[in-house]
C-alpha cells in the first residue's frame, strides 16, 4: 500500500484536492436549459408545422401509406418526418419525448437492479447461425457483408450477442446473480410492408434486457419483477396496459406475456375474459375456442398494439453459448435465461394514438416535450401592454420552478392571433398553455391557464401559475 | 376560440387539475438511483474484471492488435468487451461514461441554440449517389439491400440525410435561421483496419451537428461558435485540446479544424508554432515546409488523435439538395452550412489514453462512472467494527450530497483485504476512494480519503467528507 500511495503521490497534479477539483469540475453548472435570461421562443424551432393536408399525404405517400391517426398527427405537426419506407427522422418534440421516456424506463430496470451496456447493431453472422436463427428469421434480418466478404446481419435483437458476452467471464459464481443487463438502441427488421409510422417501422429504438439466474426458481421471481416493472412503467405513464399470455415466436422458450395497449388499428387480437383475469393473444388459443379456459366463461375480444414483450428462456440460449457459473456446491451450471422487450418509439407513438384526438396531440404528461406554452398578446393588439408581462411569468416560473427549467416554451409568434396560436398549442398538446391577455392587465393580474390533459380552463393570479406549476412532475 | 374551448372541455378527464396531475405524474419520484436504503453494492456489478493478461491478449486478439493503453486497460477492467473486429461490447462503467459526456455536449451544444435530432442509420443510396459519395466513400462505407432490392448504406455522416432533411421544409425564412440541429447516433465506417479500441472502430458514437444559415457571413459566426462550444467541452473535461487547420477531405467545404488531443498513439501529425498561434495538420502543408506560414519561425511536430473536426461547407450540400430559404428580399437562397463532429466513444478512450497511467485508469472528473467508492474493513479484522459505520457514511453522504445519489459504490467484498480492493479502486480511478480503517475507530472515527485525480491522500472526518465531496460537480 506503501508503494502505491507513492506511486500516486507521483501524478502530476499536486495541489490540494478541493483546489484541484476546479479543474475538472466546471466553474458553471447548466442544465440542458438556454442560460438563464435566455428564453425558448417557438419561432426559432426546427419544426415543419406547416405542413398541408395535401402535403402530408404526399410525403407519407413515400413511407406506406398514411395509416393512422398518429402517423398523421406527428407528420403534420413536424414531430418525424419520413427517410425511408419504414424509416423516419425524429425531430426535436420526438427527442425531448423519447429522451424523457428513456429516463423513465431507466428509472424502473435500475429500480430492479438493470445494469446498462451498449451492444453493437452489426452482429456477426457465426452468432447467429449457432442458434439456427441465421436461417430462421428469414427475410426479416437485414444481412450485409464487410469488405473482407465477413457476414453480418444489424440486429433486431440480441439473446445470441448477450449470452457470449455473459459466456465469456469464465469466473462467474452464483453469488453474483442475477444479472439483469439492458440496453436502449436502434434495432432493425427488414418489414415486408412497414406501416402506421412509428407503430411498425425497419429502424426504431428498443429496450431489451436479458437476465440471467442461477435456478428456474430464482428466473420465476426475476422474471416476475420485471413484468411489475413494465406495469409501473406503464402506470407512470398513464396507460392502460393489458398482459396477456402470448406465443414465444423466433425468440423461443417456455413461457412468455406481452403487454397490450388496447387500440382500434392494432394488430394484435386479444381476448379478455371479464368475470376471471384470463387474457391471451388469439395465437396462443385453439381457434374454435369461445369461452376461457381458466372459468369457462364468455370471452371478449379486442384488437390492441404490443408495447413489451417478455419471454422466460430457460437455457435455449445458455445451452448454446455456455453461459455458465458455479453453483452453491461449486459445479459448473447453466444460467437461466429471460428476456424483455419494450418498444420505446413504439410506446411514443401508441401514447398519442390513444390519448389524441382526431386534431390534437396528447401526451402522457410525464412525456411531454415542454410541459408549458406561454403565449403572450398579439402585436398591435389592445392587450399588447401585457407582451412584458409574460416575458416576466416566464423567468418567475424557470426560477420559481427548478425542474421546469428547458420545460417553458414562448409562443413568441407575435404577428399571430392568440386564437391561432391557442389552436397550434392545443394541437401539439403541451400539458399547460397560460395565455396572457386582458385581464393580464388587472391588478392583480390574471394569466388564462390551460390545462390540456383534463380540458379544464382556470384564471390564475402568478402566484396561483407558479403554485399549480410547482406540482408537475418531470422525468 | 369558444369552440376550441367546448371540445377540450368535452375531453375524458375532468377533474380538477392539480387532482388530475396525480394520474399523469408518478406518485413516486426516483433519480435513476437505487431507492433509498438500497446501496450500490460492487460485488454485484456486470464488469469482467478479473481478466488475467494473457485472457486479455486473447480477447483481443479477436478484435486486431492490443495497441494501446487506453484499449487494454478497459479491457482489463471490464469497460468494453469485443465483439466483432472494431466493434465492442459497451459495459455497465463505460455506458455511464458515455452518457455523462451525452449531457456534457448537450448542454453546450443547447447553449449555443442546439436542436437534437435523430437521423436513421439506414441510409438510402439516391441520397448519396445525388453527391457522388456512393461512389466516392468507396469501401468505408458499409452497403446492404433490403427485401426489395433497394440499396442502402450505414450513415457514416449525414449532410446528405439533413440537407433532404431541411430541403423539406418549403416555407423557411430567413428569420428562422440559423438552425443547428445535431445528433447523438451509432455511426458506421468499414475501416480496413480497426485498431485502438474505441478509438478507431469500425460502429461508434458520434455527435455530429450540421448548422443552416442566411448569409455566408451569418454561417462564419455560427462556425466560431460551434468552435468555442467545442473547447468550453474540452476545458470542462480538462483535456488539453490543440485546434489545427485541417483537410476538408470527403466531406468537401472551403475550411475546416480538426480538435487534436497530443498523444503518442495519434493518427495525425501535427505541427504547432511555439511562437505565434499557428497549428495545423500536416496534411494541409507543403510537404517540403519547416517553417511557421505565419511568422516564418520554426515548427514543432507532435501526433495527436482528432476528437474533433469542424468543416465549413458554404452550399456544397445545399446545393445538390436545393436546401433554400426567403431572404430578406422574399427571394429564394440556398442555405449556407456547417458541419461538426465530436467523436463521442473516441472522446472517452481518448481521455483515458491521456489521463492514465500505464495500470491505473483516470477519468475527466465530470465522466467518473461513479465518484466514489467506499472500502468497509475486511471480514474478521481488527477494524472490523468499523464496517458498520462505512455503511452509515454512505446513507450520510447520499443523502447530504444530493448530486451524489448513484454515484456512490460500496465495495463489499470484504473478504478481500483493504489493500487489495485499493489496489482495484486505484485501477478503475473512482476520483475519490474512502477507506474505513483503524482511524474510523477513533473519537470521532476519520475516514482515509483518496483523491485520485491529484494523488492526495487525507484523513477526514464524516463532516468534513461531506464538505468535500459536496464541492463535486456531477453532470
């Protein structure tokens, strides 16, 4: 210890700690917010909102055709815009919202023990030849060859890439399980027919966490925790959620469930029984089957959109690679395998299909972009003496409220009527619109605050603003 | 506006707000940290670190030549794991890295007006064959079919994808310029020889911006500024970057910088002018030149590695893509661009390349994956009793040092000397190591905290553990 205290004594820098800790921390601290002083104005947005209707079916036309409310709500507003068949930018809202999203899912898989690691999308062809899926999965994988003639598919998933990962630490004891081990990256699948936007796209983003156990006990109650994971999830995030038993498909294993938002253009059926908690995915019931098989009684069926998937392995994938550890009696024994999926461009989009409207985007408010849009009067107009103070409410709420920093939005489109910036605000659903108009110039004033998710409408003093303001949670 | 006001008011949810907030916001509010009382224990961390040196040679012998420092101590510790030539398995550690410097380049990149995209991977032929990149890119770019025969390549770079992009958007007008949208995204170059690690990979991380504006004059400001962003990142994580005038190369324009961080492992030769300001990469000189262009003196030759490279690129993408905007005449006119890229994966083995020693891993203090690391006495030694109180210094300081939470790893491994699992603190580089020893027995019990990033060791006790550690910027 002796020789190593010297050995670090030796580093260059020698100053005491809390002086040197100025060099490598920043003499400013900023969140991901314009300075402060800086305000967010909606004019300088990347954000091609003007779109016609006629515009829209002529770019969606390059992408499948224009098969759903979402896909239409988020190319008219400017939040994707089409690349490729099945492929699409996402602009900013889309980003701030798929950020937000992967901060909440982080939350729960690190909640549960998650650990995140990045895998890389071009997955040698060996890999996946050893579990026959090189052959199995068809047209579906998107193959291509290096310069050196090597194979590579880009990966739509990765229980091959995952379990020669865990195989190669030889010295793994059944002390240190389970591992649950995710990730959030692009995926690929080559669709025969991608539709409904972000719904069924060739390049989206998943989560996919594989865990790893030392018993089928142990895999059970894993695997359980993580389907209460995915409901947490999907609790947070305001949507109605159905698990049903589903099929193992090309992933395989023994037991599996998916989680269903039910909607009208989803493509999955799924029946429900209302008098038990039976409900399953039609594939996995015989099709002359009418009542449930846990009571008996009538089913109901529904369409719905799958947002996770869950699969318990077992050693399907173990078995192949040699994912082992020792056991409590010091043999070698095979890990126990799950694997968990959630489509996280896939729940963005299902969130607006069904919170919307026919017109107007709704978020799940923790998702929201930007919580706030203020909107102050139009030029010229005779409450345009109330133009200051909205700028004023601005910097109280980014003060006042911490965690709204980067979260408040001026709609400073000032040649606009604040009716046609209303109908904008209301179409790309911030959670709160607050208008500054006439009886802003009351004393005291009043701002007209907009809470888009419950429809209600209230007159609020800035104290009232800041108050009501100061209860929205961020992710 | 009353008839906007009917139909939201005709929405579902009609309760009041702050009763509906409830539903949309979580009831529970969790950093993405372990729940409180949980601690971050590292006995069960994924992190294959036990690797012996030749374990080490042969892994990496999949992946090309050990050839540096930077690759082989995060292969030793467990930071990345090969997968494919020039393509690594991102670990736990290095995912937290890479994902503090995400926010460290979104903060300046949103400082200077930055608007996060995302572009797909899958990158459509007729974009590139419009600039005459298919061909020109040659084998560095990675080429597939879909399905239908229709020819793609992994982006490697996108002006051709964001020019389309903004080309799009047919009512631009000059007082919405400059745009500066920039992604964070898996890159893809089919290098004929992968080597480094991180530092020169076949699928990597990269930030690449690309800015649109009015004038040329306009663009020149925007490019000074996407320079100054890119050193105010630089000195933040105290790495010593040199801007050179560099090769506009395949990607075209009429100037361009490149950020070299010196090392011996450098691609590039540099040469720099002790006397006047004057850098450049030697590409850019007459081959025949040994004196400073500017002020005739000598140069000095260094080689360096390029984490970062600017390139004016005037209308060269504009152009082809007819990317136009209303001037101040309501004329139409091509934008003018920029481009930048920040080598995101190349950053954090580049920091680690130049901050460590030959066995011991340093981190930018802001990029640390976890802070600190806690060292209980081993199981059965005289210092035991002290166990108990490292445990209580954990919650102490996870709860008095907010910015701490997750950040704060306890080493239970206690079946290990305290030597041995400083040894391995001293070789992960965690900025501060806290031992709980003989001294933690005193009245009041002093702790031994060493600050790695300066090779001070001091003894504290619990109050003045928090004071310092309060003094830690995290991002």
């Amino acid at each position: 210890m002796e020789g190593l205290l010297t050995r670090c004594r030796a580093l260059p820098a020698l100053a005491t700690c809390s002086h040197q800790l100025s060099q490598y921390a920043p003499q400013r601290f900023h969140h991901c917010a314009p300075r402060r002083g800086k305000r967010l104005v909606l004019s300088r947005m990347f954000q091609p909102q003007k779109l016609r209707e006629d515009q829209v079916l002529s770019l969606a036309g390059r992408s499948g055709d224009l098969t759903c409310k979402s896909q239409r709500l988020m190319l008219q507003v400017g939040l994707i815009h089409p690349a490729s068949p099945g492929c699409y930018h996402l602009l900013p809202y889309t980003v701030r919202a798929m950020e937000k999203l992967v901060r909440v899912i982080d939350q729960e898989m690190q909640t549960i023990g998650g650990q995140k690691v990045n895998m890389p999308s071009l997955s040698p062809a060996e890999l996946w030849r050893a579990t026959n899926r090189w052959h199995s999965m068809g047209r579906e994988l998107l193959r291509l060859r290096d310069r050196h003639g090597k194979e590579y598919c880009l990966g739509p998933t990765h229980e091959e890439a995952i379990t020669a990962l865990v195989a190669s630490q030889k010295t793994l004891s059944y002390k240190q399980l389970p591992f649950l081990l995710y990730q959030v990256t692009r995926k690929f699948r080559d669709e025969p027919r991608p539709r409904f936007g972000l719904l069924r796209g060739r390049e989206f983003y998943m989560k996919d966490m594989y865990t790893f156990d030392s018993s089928p006990e142990a895999a059970q109650l894993t695997y359980g925790l993580v389907c209460d994971a995915y409901s947490s999830l999907f609790n947070r995030l305001g949507l109605q959620c159905v698990k049903v038993q589903a099929d193992v498909g090309s992933i395989g294993g023994t037991m599996s469930h998916e989680f269903q938002l039910p909607m009208d253009v989803g493509e999955d059926r799924l029946v429900l029984c209302p008098s038990c908690h039976f409900s399953a995915n039609v594939e996995t019931l015989d099709s002359s089957r009418t009542n449930c098989p846990a009571c008996q009684g009538p089913l109901t069926e529904t369409k719905g959109i799958e947002v996770g998937h869950t699969f318990y392995l077992g050693t399907k994938y173990s078995s192949v690679f040699n994912a082992q550890f020792t056991n409590v009696h010091g043999k070698p024994s095979l890990a126990e395998m799950g694997c968990y999926g959630l489509g996280v461009t896939r729940i963005l989009a299902a969130a607006i299909e069904v919170l919307s409207t026919e017109d107007c985007i709704r978020w799940p408010g923790l998702l929201a972009p930007y919580q706030v849009c203020l909107i102050p009067p139009k030029k010229g107009s005779k409450e345009e003496a109330a133009t200051e103070l909205a700028g004023h409410l601005y910097d109280h709420i980014t003060e006042a409220v911490p965690q709204l920093q980067g979260e408040v939005l001026l709609d400073d489109r000032t040649h606009l009527t604040i009716g046609n910036r209303l109908k904008d605000a209301n179409k790309f659903g911030y959670p709160f619109v607050i208008i500054a108009a006439k009886r802003a110039l009351d004393d005291p004033a009043h701002f007209e605050v907009w809470c888009q998710n419950t429809g209600e409408v209230v007159f609020l003093t800035r104290e009232g603003v800041l108050e009501l303001l100061s209860q929205v949670q961020v992710v």
